[in-house]
C-alpha cells in the first residue's frame, strides 16, 4: 500500500484565501494514477483552512462562543477544497472517495484517542481510494481542535503499515537551511532523529531555518516507524510524485525513524 498527502501548500495557494491551485493538483492527479496499487491519499488545507482557522484561534479549542461560526464556515471551507480535489483526481482515473477525519477517529486534547480504520478498508476493498484531509473536528476535552494531514496519516500508517508513504511539499525535501532565503542550502539526504535534533536547535537560532518543515519532522519520524520508506518530494516539479510512486530514483528526502 501507498499513502500520499498532498500538501496544502502545493494544491493551493496559501497566501490567498481559499485560491485551488487546479492544473497543479491535476497534474499530480495524473501521476497519483500511475500507481499499482492500493493508495490512501490526504490533502492538507492550505487556504481554505489554515488563514481563518488561525485568525480565530481555532487551533486553541473553545475559548469563546464567537469562535462557533467559525468553526462551520473553516469546516465547509474544507469540504469545498476536498469537493475540488475529489472532482480533479477522478477526472484524472483516480477513483476517489471522501473520508473525514472525524468519520474514523476520535479527539481528546488535539490528539488522536481512537482510530477506526473500518471506512477506509470498506473503500479499499471495492478498489477505491480513500481521500482525507486536515479539518476542524470535535474534541472531547477543548470542544473542537484541528486534526492536520500529517496527524490522520500517522494513525494511518500504523494500522495500515504501508510500503511507501510521500510527502508532496513545495520544496525538495528537507535542506540545512532555509532554501527559500539562503542560494547555499544543502539538500539532505536522508534525515534521522539526531539529524532532526540539530535541525531544531538551529531553528531556536535561526527562526524557520529549514523553511519550516522541521516542523513536521517529528511527525513524519513518527511515521517512519511504521513504513518501509517515508519520503519527501517537491510536488511542484512535475514527474517527481510518479518516479517516487514506481520506486526510481527522485530528487526528495527520506526520513528514517533511527
């Protein structure tokens, strides 16, 4: 099995409220079509989730009753992202289907409690491809809190433990600094839990020294434990999602769990 998440950075654009970016996520539609075999895919959500959801401090839980609309306009916001993705990858021969976070899992505190994998091997089974993605969900202990695509995959992957999972970013990988402020950045390679390490202490020099994706490296070395090969891939390069797919060499970097 394949998991792919498909950054909300790549499929939209994240500086402007709720802006598709549909020829590129059509694109990736194309080579997420190239695959062999069964495939679970996550979107993140990008511009139709993170401005607003920011703004009103969603991220916090209930700390106001103001705070309410806002969690039905980010969660339909969310829907029309994930109608748009949907309706990109089955014209492009992906046979997707919808899955909420909160159809299959449980929040208390802004974290997983419960995982039921049963919707998602009901979509495997009739040879479907299961399609989840970052959303505002209830939570038993803050009232609401933001389950992200990077959480859903981790509980993912250690039920499904998958052969491949790929990151769809908007850089190459992970570098040693910032790529899109320093022309010398170096791109790693592989990445482990000690390289981690010193990529967050430059951070606590350096504010978002590996243009913020270390951030999700402890997630992703999380992940790592439970797959054969956690990769990531700049999804804005055409052609680098299918070669990772097929297994041929790939411009990316591979996080591995020691």
């Amino acid at each position: 099995m394949i998991v792919v998440k498909l950054g909300g950075s790549v499929i939209t654009d994240k500086s402007k409220l709720r802006t598709f970016r549909r020829a590129t996520c059509a694109r990736l539609g194309r080579e997420l079509a190239s695959a062999q075999e069964q495939m679970i895919v996550v979107h993140g959500a990008g511009s139709f989730g993170h401005i607003e959801a920011k703004r009103h401090e969603l991220h916090k839980g209930y700390k106001r009753s103001s705070q309410i609309e806002h969690v039905a306009a980010v969660q339909r916001d969310v829907r029309e992202l994930n109608l748009k993705v949907l309706g990109t990858l089955i014209d492009k021969g992906v046979r997707a289907v919808s899955v909420p976070p909160a159809t299959s899992a449980k929040f208390t505190d802004g974290r997983i409690s419960e995982f039921d994998p049963a919707p998602f091997i009901t979509l495997l089974d009739l040879r479907l491809t299961p399609v989840s993605f970052g959303d505002v969900v209830p939570d038993r202990t803050m009232g609401f809190s933001i389950c992200s695509g990077d959480l859903i995959i981790e509980a993912i992957a250690s039920e499904f433990e998958p052969r491949l999972v790929v990151f769809c970013a908007d850089v190459d990988g992970v570098f040693d600094s910032d790529p899109k402020v320093d022309k010398g950045a170096m791109l790693l390679s592989t990445v482990d839990r000690k390289t981690a390490s010193g990529l967050r202490a430059s951070a606590s020099r350096r504010p978002d020294v590996t243009g913020s994706i270390h951030g999700k490296l402890e997630r992703m070395l999380a992940i790592a434990q439970h797959c054969e090969k956690c990769m990531i891939v700049n999804g804005n390069v055409p052609g680098r999602l299918q070669r990772a797919l097929s297994g041929r060499e790939v411009v990316s970097t591979v996080v591995v769990p020691g």
